[in-house]
C-alpha cells in the first residue's frame, strides 16, 4: 500500500498534460503594435516591454465579461463599466502573460474561465456532497479511486473546503478508467458506503489505500468503519450502483471529461494541467466568485440543478 501523494505530486502530473497534437500553426501574421496600455488598478510594471504589448493586445481584443456589455475588457475597466468581472478579468490576463502564456492560450485560458459559452449546466441530484446547500461556490469533480493524481488532489480540496468554510461545497462524481482494474470495484463500494451514510469516510480511505482496492481489502473498510457487511456486499453488486457509475460517466463524458481528476467550479471546467500556478488561479477563482455573489442580481453563479 503506497502512500497518498502530496499536493505538489499532483501539480506535478496536472502540468504535464496530455501530448498536444495537430496542425502545425501558420505562419505569424503582422499586426499593428497596440498602445501600452495602463490601467487603473492593474499593475504592469514589471512588465517588460514585450509582455506589455501582449497583454495590452489581450485586453483590447476580448470581450468583457458581462454580455450585456459591448466593450473590451481594457475599455470596460478604464471606463468603470458596471461589470464586476472586468478587473479580475485584467489581472487574470496579466498573470497569464506574466507566466509567459503565448497570447492564444492566454486567450483561451480567458474564455473558459469568463466567457458566457464556457458555463456548462451539471446535474447534482443524487451526487454525494460536502458542504452547505447554500454555499455561493460548488466544485464538482470527476475522480477515479486508482487515480494517482485523485489521491493527491484530495488533500487540496479537503484544504479549500477549511480555508472556505460554509462558502465551498464539494460534489463528487464517479469517473472510473478502463485501465484501471480496480477503479470501478472501488467506485461501487463508495456508492455501497453511501447507502449507509459513509460515503465520506470510505472516500477518504479508498484514496489512502490508493492500490489496495481488491474486493477483501473494500470489505475490510466497510467492517473499519461499522457498516453492515451483507448489506455493503449487496449494494456494491446492484443496479443502482451500475447505474449510478454509468450515469456520471455518461453526464462527465456529454461535458468533455476525459481524465482524471476534472473540476469544474460553478459550471466552468478548471485547466489545472494549462495553469502555471493552480492552486493561485483555484484560490483567486474561488475568491471571485464568492464576491461576485455577493453582490446584487450577481450573474456569475453556477449552472446546476441542486441535489
């Protein structure tokens, strides 16, 4: 039995990604150079003059993140538009540029966490939860019990939902590999635990046990933690837990899921393995959306329909 993996682990196997194949890109096309821009509540002097001219670029060219509003994010924050989104939405392209993201992917990293389109709609009923009903932020991960990269972000979110308390809840969703020979055994015997209140519990240990997940070793959690072992037994081998399995499977794959450990906060997809620092961009993520629901007709909610 290995141990958990440590955060840093993770970081480490979401940064490597998967291999990006296809076209190679054309050839680069001229543009005009953009003013330099400054903006209020932006700090750009420590960019050097490249930077700066890419992120100026960035800012005229996208949108605001408020639809109702036909301006750039540059024109939206120098203006005071009443979006609130537009100045994180500045400093978001400043710590893309700043990281040295090259302008499509920073454009890229910006539509999914700002663009309208990138907000998907996720059923939650029935899903195990942690945290209040009410919280303004939900993060729903797709996770696999085999999964190296699961066990090591478990003490992250375990870690968000302190620091956060009472504004974060956790939804968990099964996403089992083919490759992995134990992952759906696991997976039935979390949904058995659930059928006796302790879903949260044997989640914790099933990631602990990382590889020792065959049949004895899921029984010998159940008797760990009291469960009626005839009755565990009988629930890990019904249709409701097959169902359960093929219904978030079928739900992460009709949203793009393809891996393992995929969150999505209140709607939106998180690129942990295209941020340069992901626990940063998950805090301040987090952050945003906590002070957009604060405010009056707040329209950066999830989409969700709530269990």
């Amino acid at each position: 039995m290995t141990a958990r993996l440590p955060v840093l682990v993770f970081l480490a196997i979401a940064a490597a990604g998967p291999c990006g194949c296809g076209n190679a890109p054309g050839p680069a096309v001229a543009r005009p150079s953009p003013a330099r821009l400054v903006l209020p509540g932006v700090d750009t002097g420590s960019l050097t003059p490249r930077e700066h001219q890419s992120f100026s670029a960035l800012v005229s060219d996208l949108g605001a993140p408020c639809p109702e509003l036909a301006v750039s994010v540059a024109q939206c924050v120098a203006t005071k538009q009443p979006c609130p989104s537009c100045l994180p939405a500045a400093r978001f392209v400043l710590r893309q540029v700043r990281s040295g993201k090259p302008e499509r992917e920073a454009a890229e990293l910006f539509a999914a966490r700002f663009s309208p389109e990138s907000q998907r709609t996720i059923d939650l009923e029935g899903s195990p939860v942690l945290g209040p009903a009410d919280a303004p932020v939900t993060i729903v991960e797709w996770a696999d019990f085999q999964c190296p990269a699961c066990a090591g972000i478990a003490p992250l979110l375990e870690d968000l939902l302190r620091r956060f308390s009472g504004k974060v809840r956790l939804v968990f969703k099964h996403y089992p590999l083919y490759g992995h020979a134990f992952a759906e055994p696991a997976a039935r015997a979390a949904f058995a635990a659930a059928d006796q209140g302790k879903f949260w519990p044997m989640h914790a240990l099933l990631f602990a046990a990382e590889r020792g997940l065959a049949q004895p070793e899921l029984e010998g959690y159940a008797q760990q933690l009291g469960l009626d072992l005839g009755r565990f037994r009988q629930a890990m081998g019904s249709a409701e837990a097959a169902a359960r399995l093929a219904r978030d499977r079928a739900q992460g794959d009709s949203l793009g899921v393809g891996a393992t450990p995929t969150l999505f906060i209140n709607g939106r997809e998180v690129p942990l393995s295209r941020f340069e620092d992901p626990l940063g961009e998950i805090d301040a993520w987090i952050e945003l959306e906590i002070e957009l629901a604060a405010l009056p007709a707040a329209g950066g909610r999830a989409k969700e329909t709530r269990p």
